[in-house]
C-alpha cells in the first residue's frame, strides 16, 4: 500500500491531485480484503478502472481501489460465443483478443479506452453500437455483505449512456466484477456511422471495420498521452420531438439522429461548434479544436478549471438554444463522487 499517491498517471485527464491510499485488486478475494480494510480505517473508498471517464475536483482523501481482477473464459454454443471477462481486462485489447480469435461483433467499439468492468456502467457506445447488444449480464460483489450477484442484460436498464449503475452512482457499496458477452456467429456488419457508410456491406470484414473506426477516432480525438481528455465530456442531448423540430427549423443543417422512443437525438459537439467555441480557453483547460465536445487538458489544468470551462460551455449553449447539456464524465471529490449537474450550476 502506497500514501499520498499522484493519481496524474490514473486518469486520462491528467489532473495532478492526490490520494491517501492507492490498492490494486487482482481477484475478488483481494478487493473483498482491501475493502474492509479501508473501511476499517473509516476512509471513503473510490473504485476505479482506465481513470478514462473521471474529472478530479480535488485530491481524494480516501482510498482509490484499482479493479484489475482478470481472466477471459469462453463458451459456444450453435449461435454465439459467450466471453465470461474479468472487470480489470482493458477493453481495446479485449476487442483485440476476440476479433484476432475470429470472433467478431466488438469491432465498432475498438479503442474506447478504460476496462471491461467500466463498460456496462455508461453503456458504452461508438459507431452504431453499444455494448447492450452485446451484453448478457454483468456480475457484482456486494461490498457491505460480501454477496455475488448476477445481474441480467434487462435488469442492468441500459439506454444512452445510462445503467442501473450510473442511476446508483453516488452509493459505491458494490464492484462490477465481471461482464458476460454474447457474440453471435451470424455476423452482421453495421455501417451506419461516419466513414463506415463507405465500406462495402457485402464484402466488408470485421477487421476493415475495426481499421476504419481506429482511423477515424486517431483523427478526431485527442490522444490522452498528448492532450489529458475523458472523450466526450457532454452527453448529445435527446429532446422531445417538437422540441426537437422548433431548433431543426431554425437550424435544418443541425445533425440530428431519430430515436426508437420518438425522441430525436441532436449533437452536442454541433451546438458548442455553433456557439463559436472551438479553442476557446480558460487557463491551460481548452475546447478541443477538432471535436468541440471534448474538453482537454493542455498542461496543468486542475479540475475546477475544467469544470469552469465546462460551465461557460453549458452556459454557452443554454444561451443559444435554451438546452443544457448533462455531462458523461462523473466527478470526484475529496470524499467521493458529486453530482456533476450540481457542480456545473
Ligand atoms: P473509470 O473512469 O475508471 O470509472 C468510471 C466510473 O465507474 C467511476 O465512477 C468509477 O468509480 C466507476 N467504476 C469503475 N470501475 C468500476 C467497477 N469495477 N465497479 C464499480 N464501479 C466502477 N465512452 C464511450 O461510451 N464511447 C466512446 O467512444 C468513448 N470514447 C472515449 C475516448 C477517449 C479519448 C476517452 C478518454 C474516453 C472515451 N470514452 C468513451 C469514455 C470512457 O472510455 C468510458 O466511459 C469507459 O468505459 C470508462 O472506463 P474506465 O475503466 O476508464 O472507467
Ligand atoms: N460536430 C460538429 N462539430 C464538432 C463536433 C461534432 O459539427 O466540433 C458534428 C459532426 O460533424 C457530426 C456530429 O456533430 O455530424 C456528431 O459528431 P461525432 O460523429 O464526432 O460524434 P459525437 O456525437 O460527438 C458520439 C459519442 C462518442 C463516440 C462517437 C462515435 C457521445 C456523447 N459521444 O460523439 O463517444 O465515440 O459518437 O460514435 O455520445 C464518449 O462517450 O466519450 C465518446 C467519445
């Protein structure tokens, strides 16, 4: 165990505070141990993957419990591979793993950063596909009573970047230990998004898909080992239809992506973009000038500072078209995760 730890190396925002305590797990035993251990000594306890989707307020003053129980175990049956995955697997070399096993289905999701136990949480997305297609459950430890459990696809509640555990973000008694997926043997490309539409459908391969999507995110998004980010910092906002419509009236040029339910889908990379913001600085915090929904990191931001930038965004675009974006980055500070909303206010 390690005091007064820089957790810079352990979020991809690269926001330079500490922790009291940082402690790895690599099994279930180990993280069961380290967590009454921890509430032993009556410090709030922080479980964390890849750091890929946290914003840091402030140093942490209790302890940061890295999930890293790993192992990949896989079944078949007639119609679909089932993987059994440890929470601490990275999920970009999971992707990997399956397509080089000619496994394919996670193709479009390649390069996402952070673990496979972080993935259900947000539901993670990219290029047509979110991982509720492909999960079939998603097993917890209940810290406080030392029970398993498994929870199936339905009962996570999957929608746009939401769970079961985002809704139950602030209470963090339990750990996602392990996540199984369904890969059906019928393949089925999907090339709905961006420069997919330009590959062949009948010809395609999973890899040339995986290559395709690879590119595209090298080009659009910051690489955090150059620029500290967590990817998109707003969630695209999903407005009723008529709502909808009043802006799309004004603005028809606005991309927009119809929902199942009705409801439509707009950008909210765009709305910033329109509200002039590209580049836009507030000390070293900065509005990426190619994605505008990433806010990154350019040197020694700490997270008030990106936290500010990120008000004056909201603020930006509440102005312009009366909507106020919700972020997707969860906050933390020095006893735990806040209400991001409330912070931004
Ligand atoms: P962390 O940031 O470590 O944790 C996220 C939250 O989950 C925290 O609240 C943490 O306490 C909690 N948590 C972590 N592990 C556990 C566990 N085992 N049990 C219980 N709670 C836990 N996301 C997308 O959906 N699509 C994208 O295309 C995408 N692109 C990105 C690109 C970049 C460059 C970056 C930096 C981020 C991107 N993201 C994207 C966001 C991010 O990669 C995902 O949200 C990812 O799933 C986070 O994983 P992580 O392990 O880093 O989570
Ligand atoms: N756009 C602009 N200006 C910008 C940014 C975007 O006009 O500055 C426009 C684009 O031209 C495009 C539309 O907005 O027409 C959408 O942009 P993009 O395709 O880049 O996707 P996004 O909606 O901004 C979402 C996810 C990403 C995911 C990509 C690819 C959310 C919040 N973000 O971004 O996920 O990788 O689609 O599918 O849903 C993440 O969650 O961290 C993340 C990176």
């Amino acid at each position: 165990m390690t005091h007064n730890v820089a957790l810079k190396p352990l979020n991809t925002f690269a926001i330079d505070v500490l922790a009291h305590h940082v402690v790895t797990a690599h099994t279930e035993a180990e993280l069961l141990m380290l967590w009454r251990q921890a509430n032993k000594e009556n410090r709030p306890i922080l479980l964390l993957g890849g750091g890929s989707n946290v914003l840091f307020l402030e140093s942490y003053s209790g302890t940061v419990l890295l999930n890293r129980v790993k192992g990949i175990t896989i079944n078949e049956d007639n119609e679909a591979w089932h993987l059994h995955v440890g929470a601490g697997e990275i999920w970009h070399e999971l992707v990997i793993y399956s397509l080089k096993r000619q496994m394919p289905g996670l193709e479009n999701l390649a390069l996402i950063p952070g673990c496979v136990g972080s993935a259900p949480i947000q539901n993670i997305g990219a290029y047509g596909v979110e991982l509720q297609q492909l999960c079939e459950y998603v097993d917890i430890l209940q810290l406080k009573t030392e029970k398993k459990s498994r929870i199936s696809a339905t009962e996570c509640q999957f929608s746009y970047r939401k769970s079961i555990f985002v809704k139950h973000h602030l209470r963090h008694d339990y750990a996602i230990v392990a996540v199984g997926l369904r890969l059906r043997k019928t393949w089925k490309p999907v090339l709905s998004h961006g420069d997919l539409t330009k590959l062949d459908l009948h010809s395609v391969t999973p890899r040339q898909i995986f290559d395709a999507v690879c590119t595209t995110r090298r080009n659009k998004l910051p690489d955090p080992a150059m620029a500290g980010n967590a990817g998109s910092f707003f969630k695209n906002p999903v407005l009723k239809a008529k709502t909808a419509n009043q802006l799309l009236t004004h603005y028809p040029d606005a991309p927009h992506y119809l929902q199942p339910d009705g409801r439509v889908k707009l950008a909210a990379g765009w709305l910033i973009d329109h509200c002039k913001l590209k580049g836009y600085q507030l000390g070293d915090a900065v509005v990426h000038d190619k994605q505008a929904l990433v806010l990154i990191n350019i040197g020694q931001a700490t997270g008030d500072e990106i936290a500010a930038l990120a008000r004056y965004v909201r603020r930006q675009v509440a102005k312009k078209f009366a909507i106020w974006l919700e972020p997707e980055v969860r906050f933390i500070a020095s006893q735990g995760e806040v209400d991001a909303i409330g912070v931004l206010s």
